[in-house]
C-alpha cells in the first residue's frame, strides 16, 4: 500500500460537479493498494501516518501530528500509484490488487483511519477533479513495503 501525504491548508474532491468530500486543515491522501497487501499493512501505515509529526508547535517548529492538531484526512484512491513504466510509454499495473480487493482494503483503511481522525473521502473508479491548497508544501511517500523492510 502506498499513501502519497500533502499537508493542505483545505482539499475537496468534486465528481460530477458535485462536492463529495472536503476538508480544512489536515492531511489530502492518495492510496493506493496492492496485489499483496492486508490488513496488518493498513494498520502500520496508519499508526505511522498519525504519529508523523509534520505540523507546527506555538514556536514554529515542526513538532505536530495530526492527532495533537485535531486535523482531518481526505482519502482519494489513487490506482496509478503502482504503474509500472519500465516497459514503453504505456503504465503496466500488474502489481495492483484486483478491484474487489482494492475496495475491500481502500473500505478498511478508511474505516480504521476514521477512528483517530474525522475521514472524507472520494469516490472509488470515479473521475475525481481533486483540489488542493498545499501548506508547504509538504508532501510524504509512505510504502508498506518500506515499513516491512525496516522491521
């Protein structure tokens, strides 16, 4: 699983001109799932992404989680995070998990995070227009399979 993190002043997904999930200060979130990844996965990724202290204290320095802040998460499934260009011009994604499972761990992520912070989120398979207003900016590659490695 892999979690593209921007720290945003304010982030909204639109689909079909219509506004499906929206936030103010916190984390805009892009996931995306793998053909090997479980539930032990989304839990390490999460205990990292709340405990990751990327936001200011009173005195300027970066020092902050997300919890310490109260901030909120907009989760956006993200299928390219696992493209594959070696081959060509065109993206292979033969590494990502099928779609049913894709839901399932995008479902159980989402669900788990809400526990620890206010969650809105996309709509999967749809045409998303995603906006940003990035604070930094700061932007974060979290891997499941860099957390596994370090263990």
């Amino acid at each position: 699983m892999k979690l593209l993190i921007q720290r945003c002043k304010s982030a909204s997904v639109v689909v079909d001109g219509e506004v499906v999930g929206s936030i103010q200060e916190g984390f805009l979130i892009f996931v995306g799932i793998h053909k090997e990844d479980n539930s032990d996965h989304i839990d390490a990724l999460i205990q990292k992404l709340i405990n990751l202290r990327v936001f200011e204290d009173d005195n300027g320095k970066i020092n902050h989680s997300i919890l310490d802040k109260g901030y909120s998460v907009l989760s956006v499934s993200q299928y390219s995070l696992y493209a594959d260009y070696k081959k060509g011009n065109r993206p292979s994604f033969t590494e990502n998990a099928n779609l049913e499972q894709a839901i399932t761990m995008y479902e159980l992520f989402n669900k788990k995070l809400a526990s620890f912070v206010r969650v809105e989120k996309g709509v999967f398979q749809a045409n998303m227009q995603v906006s940003l207003i990035n604070d930094g900016p700061f932007t974060m590659l979290l891997d499941s399979a860099e957390l596994r490695r370090k263990q």
